[in-house]
C-alpha cells in the first residue's frame, strides 16, 4: 500500500511539472531576449552569397511563449534568406512561419545569409531588412538585418591576348586565374583592387606593369573573402587566400610600382630565365608582400631591382634569391609569422637549387633592415665554390651573427649587427607587431636603431609611402620616422574652464 501512495504521489510530481512546462503565457509583459538587436554583414559583393551569421531568440520568462508568427518585413526583396530553429522561411509561404513554441528558460537560433542584388552604383550601398517576431500575445519584436553590398567585376579564367589597360574603381573578382599571354602587356592602375578567389592566380607569360599616379593610393591584391574567421580577425588577415603572381620564364620587363599584395600562398615567383644583365627582369618599388602562406619572393636567375620594399610574415623565406643578379635599396624584412615555429628566414641567398648550380653573379644590399623572431634570420647559402657566389651589404641591420673572420669583411660595410640580447631591436623596431590580433604596423618606432643609419641615395628621396627623407641622415629600411604629432595646448578658455 505504501509503495502505491508513493508510485501515485510521483506520478502527480510527474504531471504537475509537465503541466508547468506546457503552459504558455499570452501576457505582454512577456516577451523574447535577443542575442543581438541588430545583426551586421561585413561589406558583400553583390550576387556573390555572403557566409552564414546566427543569433539567439531566448525565452527567459517562468512560462513557455507561442510564437504566433516569424516573418521578414521585406520578404525576399531583400535578399536575407532565414532559417528559425531549422524552418526555412521559404519565399512560397511569404518569407514566413508560425506555430513555434518556445519553453521556458528555453532557447532557439536564427541563421542568416544574403545575396544581394546588383545596386547599380560606384560605391557600397547599404542593405536592410527587419525580422520580425509576433508572440501570441500579439506582442512584435524586430532584430535588424544589416548588410553593405557592393557591385563588383566578375571574371573567370580571364585571358589577356593582347596589350590592355585595367583601372577600376569597382573592385574586381578573378576566379581560377588572371593569365597574360607571351608577348602581351598587362597594365594595372590604381586605385584598381583585384580579389582573387581560393586557388586563383595571376599568371604572367607577358609582361605586368603596375602603376600609380599617386604614392598615397597603391593596387591592391588580395582574396575575395570580406567575412571574418573570429570577431577580431578578418580573412584578410589569414595567409593563404589566394595564390599569388607567377613570372613564367617567357616573361620579362615587368615593372610594379606602387602595389599591396597580402596573403597569398607565395606572393611572387619568377621562374628561371636567361640572365641579361642590362635589362631588369623584374624591378618592384613602393610594394608591400604581406602574410603568406609560402614565399614572399622567391626568384630563379633572375634580374630584380627593388627599392622601397615592405616583404614580411611568410611561412617560407621573405625573400629567397636563387641565383641571378639582385640591387636591393631602403627595403624591410621582417619575419614575424605567427601560424607555424617552422617558418623560414627574412632573407635566404644561394647559387644553388637541389643539384642545379644557379651563379648568384651580385647582391647588393644597401639600407635595409633585416630582423625578426629568429637569432638568425638570414641565410647565405653556397654549394660549389666555383660558382659564382657575390654578395655586398652597406649600411644594413642584419639579424644573425657578426662576422668576425677579417677576411671575409669585405661584402660588409657599416653594417649594424642585431642580436636577440639587443633589448631595442627584433619588433622593437616597428610601430605595430600584435600576432594575436594579427595586426602590424611596420613603420620604425620611436626606439628602432634604424633612425638615422642610412647611406642617402639620391635616386630614392621619398619612402614607401611618399614621406620626404631627411637629406643628409636617411632611416634605414623602406619607411622614414615620422615624429608623431605633439597634443596641442589647451587654449586660454579651456584653461579657465578647468
């Protein structure tokens, strides 16, 4: 008889907590939490589908809520596509459903994407849209859908046959690869940006010319992803997006000045060619190479002229120089990637590639910074002695051991020598290093021992960015020290007033 009494009394404990969470409430003092009041897109390329964003819908309340409805205001006008808790809000049904009931102290999650439509303008245009969420109760609630769409240039497997021109204010989007033929000549200026999809490439068995008429205003490339990998990181800031600029061995003259090329695999890789020594295969002035998953530059018996050069984080060498013939002036390299221990040098010289001798016939070094995590960042390296193996640095920082031997102090002239017990030096240099937040900023800081250690050049008399440099005592690498503005004093009336 007890154990009934007991069995009845838990079965009662058992329908009046089902009964408790069956109820739902029609009061309009309760209503829905939200996650987010507005849910905002990173800037989209319209007609391209953006990723998938997703918000909480929470009912904290002591009964369960019936939701009566959940529509888009716009419908499909927009462009918002909605899932709510795994139903689809389907264009069939007027961009709505109903009948979902939320228990009490229960949950759901809301996905998201957009395709936008083509705006028709030079500039982003911006996208809204209002989710709207009707209680039982009669009780509307709204989260806001935001989005900036902007229109853009689609190409796929895009062939250059003969020489043409391309500037563009609206970005432009390569997919599979850019390619220009042999004996054709490509020409890109800015404030043209080309986003190249995953595994795209710039292929060049032509000539590339890059350009600007302005130092403030640089080409960009880079991948087409706009979204973010977390809150703090762009996937412009992860290496790898796209595949870089190749330099087949047909190609020649090319000239790039004024260029941004970030995250890629090997930002650029000029295959062997025969070396002419009068003729520059490859000159590059005012180019940043950032964040690469491979190389940063990597050359085959090649020609380079580079002056005013920011090559930096690259899970391979920065730059590698297999043989050839090379002038580098007022350049910084900096190996600061953070993705991999097992990264390469800031700068690696060699006349030989596996069991092929590649004469390195001239390096020359001057005003360059060379530095980053590693006691040792750069690599000379020589297979057979017979080969042609010539280097020259002047007035450089150099990551890696002094050379003492007297004999060999030759292919050095006023060379500061950086070593990692040096408290001033490695990122010390630079304005900006935050590997967390994968953020750098390599202009010198107001510490860096590059200040005032360089041998002027008249043929380069501005840096990088188009900064005048000082005359008679230049900074070394490919930006000049800018004091940073001084606070203005208080006026007379803010005085007072304090």
């Amino acid at each position: 008889m007890k154990k009934l009494i007991s069995l009845i009394s838990l079965m009662a404990l058992f329908f009046v907590a089902c009964s408790d969470d069956d109820s739902f409430s029609t009061s309009r003092n309760d209503v829905l939490s939200f996650s987010v009041d507005t849910l905002s897109m990173d800037t989209l390329f319209s007609g391209v589908p953006s990723s998938t964003k997703s918000f909480w819908v929470y009912n904290r309340n002591s009964e369960g809520l019936r939701l009566a409805k959940v529509r888009l205001k716009r419908g499909y006008q927009s462009g918002f596509r909605v899932n709510v808790d795994g139903c689809f809000l389907d264009n069939s049904n007027g961009s709505q459903i109903g009948g979902l009931e939320l228990r009490k102290k229960d949950s759901l999650r809301v996905f998201v994407e957009l395709t936008s439509r083509p705006n028709g303008g030079e500039i982003p245009m911006l996208v809204e849209d209002e989710l709207v969420f009707t209680l039982e109760s009669g009780v509307e609630q709204v989260v806001n859908l935001r989005a900036w769409s902007w229109d853009a240039l689609m190409h796929r497997a895009l062939r250059v046959r003969r020489d043409t021109v391309i500037q563009s204010s609206k970005p432009i989007i390569i997919f599979d690869s850019l390619r220009v033929d042999s004996g054709v000549t490509l020409t890109i200026k800015a404030p043209t940006t080309l986003y190249f999809h995953r595994n795209a490439s710039l292929q060049v068995y032509g000539t590339l010319l890059v350009c600007s008429d302005d130092t403030s205003s640089d080409v960009v490339m880079r991948g087409d992803r706009t979204d973010r990998m977390f809150d703090y990181l762009p996937y412009d800031r992860v290496s790898g997006q796209w595949k870089g600029i190749r330099f087949h061995a047909s190609s020649t003259g090319n000239r790039l000045c004024q260029l941004d090329l970030h995250s890629a695999e090997t930002g650029i890789l000029c295959d062997s060619s025969a070396i002419d020594e009068q003729k520059v295969r490859l000159y590059m002035e005012n180019v940043t190479i950032h964040n690469c998953a491979g190389y940063g530059l990597k050359t085959y018996n090649t020609n380079v002229w580079m002056a005013n050069c920011q090559i930096t984080n690259t899970k391979d060498d920065c730059v590698a120089f297999i043989g050839g013939k090379v002038l580098m002036a007022y350049c910084t390299l900096a190996q600061f990637y953070p993705f991999d221990a097992d990264r390469g040098v800031a700068l690696r010289f060699t006349n030989f590639e596996e069991k092929s001798n590649c004469p390195l016939l001239l390096m020359e070094c001057y005003n360059t910074l060379v530095t980053g995590y590693s006691d040792d960042e750069i690599m000379g390296e020589v297979g057979d002695t017979t080969v042609a193996y010539n280097y020259y640095f002047s007035h450089c920082i150099l990551r890696t051991p002094a050379e003492t031997d007297s004999t060999k102090m030759a292919p050095f002239d006023k060379v500061i020598w950086e070593s990692p017990k040096d408290t001033l030096q490695g990122k010390e240099h630079f304005f900006l290093v935050d590997a967390d937040r994968q953020d750098y900023d390599f202009r010198l800081s107001s510490r860096s021992t590059a200040r005032g250690q360089a041998r002027p050049i008249t043929l380069y008399p501005a840096d990088r960015l188009g900064n005048m440099r000082k005359s008679d005592t230049p900074d070394i690498g490919c930006y000049e020290f800018l004091q940073p503005p001084q606070p203005q004093s208080l006026s007379l009336k803010a005085r007072k007033r304090r």
